[in-house]
C-alpha cells in the first residue's frame, strides 16, 4: 500500500488566548522545531514534555 506512513501520534486540543497559537508556532520555528516550512507546535511540545527543553517560570510586570 503506497502513501504516507502512519505515525503514532495522539491529538491533543487546548483552548488558548488569542493569538497563543501563533506565538508557540514563532517559539518553535526561532528554537528549529519545524515542519513544513513553518514552526511545529507538536515538536515543540513533545521537547517539552521529554525535557529536551525546560521552561523557567519568570513574572511578568
């Protein structure tokens, strides 16, 4: 069967502020977590959640 191989992958929904999703996709991109030629939230939070990358809680003024 020809085609795209099937990943094992599992969706997942947040509803967020507007414009987050655009901000995480910039995050991504400008730290190299990208696909199709734009930054890839997915990868971005799979760095996250294997702690590839760790997040420093900082407060905003």
């Amino acid at each position: 069967m020809a085609g795209r191989k099937k990943l094992d992958r599992t969706n997942l929904h947040a509803r967020v502020a507007p414009g987050t999703g655009d901000k995480l996709k910039e995050i991504a991109q400008l730290l190299g977590y990208i696909y199709d030629n734009e930054g890839s939230t997915g990868q971005l939070l799979d760095a996250i959640a294997s702690g590839e990358l760790i997040l420093i809680a900082t407060k905003n003024r």
